[in-house]
C-alpha cells in the first residue's frame, strides 16, 4: 500500500497539543449548536430571569454598555443591560481534563466568567486599556492569580479563549488525590497563565463542590456578554 504523508493541518495540530504538554483523549465536542440552547440550562436565582437568547450580537449604537441582538444564528447571549438581571447558564454535558476553546463579545464595563467544570472561573470583563491588572481583570483566574498581561481587545470585538485545564483527581473513597490545574491559559494568542494549582472550587459556581467531570458555565448574573465557537476536547495531561 503505497504511504500517503499527514495533511500539514494536522501536523501543526499535533505539534500544538504537544508543546501544550498534552495529547488528545477523545473526539472534541461542540455544546453549542449556534442555532438554539438544546443541551443547556440555567441556574435559577431569586432575582432576575433568564435573558438567554441566540442570535448575531454587536454593540448597541444607543447605548455602549449594552448589546444589540439580531435574527439569526451564531452565539448565544445573554441580552441584559445590567447586574442582576439574567441568570448563569451552564451545559448539561460534563468533562473532565479538557483544552476548551471559546469567543466571546463584552460591550463597555461588562463582567461575566467562563467556568471550567463549572467550578473554577476564568474571568470575563471590559478590562481594554487597562495598565494595571488585578485579580478581577479579564484573563485573571478569579481568586487566585491576575494575567500576565492585558490581552484584552475594545469592547465589541470578538475575542478568543484557549484554556488547557487538568481536572482533580480522587480515589475510590471519593478523597481528592490531586487538585485542579490551569495548564495554560491564553486570550487573543498571548499566554497569560501556566501551571496555575487550585486549592478548591471558585464560588458561586454550578454545585461549589470539586468533582472529577463537570459542565462548562458562563456567568450571566453580572451583565450581557455573547459566547460562540465553543469547543472542548477532552485531553491527558
């Protein structure tokens, strides 16, 4: 049978996973369709309702703290204009050690979080312009390290997330082996975090408890934000 060399994608893909310090464990998995929420729910809360839609976002022309939804498919978003007034969503698919990969869109001042396994927070906000980060910035791992630099872009651009995260492990008694890992994290092609350790779970997540597999979660309590391209592949590190 005459050898046919790998597609040059497919190197490249491999090189990357491997200078990541992992390999791939399983098929990759899109929990968004980018045609409806099918596969996701939200965590009710006693203010506020859910304000989750699917549509084509942009910056609202009369007011920049907000987004404008139009028809069509492409990213879900949480159409609220301030604190308060949404609830978090999160998949009801679980992973456990993953490399996640998402964009999202903030308008002026918005604040959200992407939540691996829904417990440990990867933070969202409109930190463009920003010299000084702290632990609340966009890119900081909420409560435990601020980024290494502002990657963040001008509120309205699409900007994109590659988080490699290693899950926590526990023996058959259910006592936890070894703690979570961030791996690696980057925004917008800049490295901002690596082999960032995690004590415990992020408050205000989907159960505030560690586990072995859990969803992904997007905070929508704290102001509008629009996610697409979502994709987790599941991965041994």
């Amino acid at each position: 049978m005459k050898k046919t060399s790998p597609p040059l994608v497919a190197i490249a893909g491999a090189l990357l996973l491997f200078n990541a310090g992992g390999v791939v464990a399983d098929e990759p998995a899109e929990p968004f369709n980018g045609t409806d929420l099918s596969g996701w729910k939200t965590k009710d809360k006693p203010n506020g309702s859910d304000a989750w839609v699917v549509g084509i976002p942009s910056l609202d022309a009369a007011n920049p703290k907000a987004l404008a939804v139009a028809e069509g498919g492409g990213a879900m978003v949480n159409k609220v204009t301030g604190h308060g007034q949404s609830w978090d969503i999160y998949s009801e698919a679980k992973w456990g050690s993953c490399r996640i990969e998402v964009e999202l869109m903030v308008p002026k001042g918005a604040n959200s979080g992407i939540y691996v396994m829904g417990e440990y927070e990867v933070q969202v906000l409109d930190s463009w312009g920003k010299e000084k980060l702290g632990g609340g910035d966009m890119g900081a791992i909420y409560g435990a390290q601020p980024p290494r630099t502002n990657a963040c872009k001008e509120p309205g651009e699409w900007q994109r997330y590659v988080i490699d995260f290693k899950a926590p492990t526990f023996d058959a008694e259910g006592k936890k082996t070894a703690n979570a890992k961030f791996i690696r994290v980057e925004l917008n092609g800049e490295v901002l975090h690596e082999n960032v350790e995690m004590g415990g779970p992020t408050p205000a997540g989907v159960t505030g408890r560690e586990a072995p597999e859990g969803p992904i979660m997007f905070q929508g309590d704290h102001g509008p934000v629009a996610y697409r391209n979502i994709r987790i592949t599941p991965m041994d590190f």
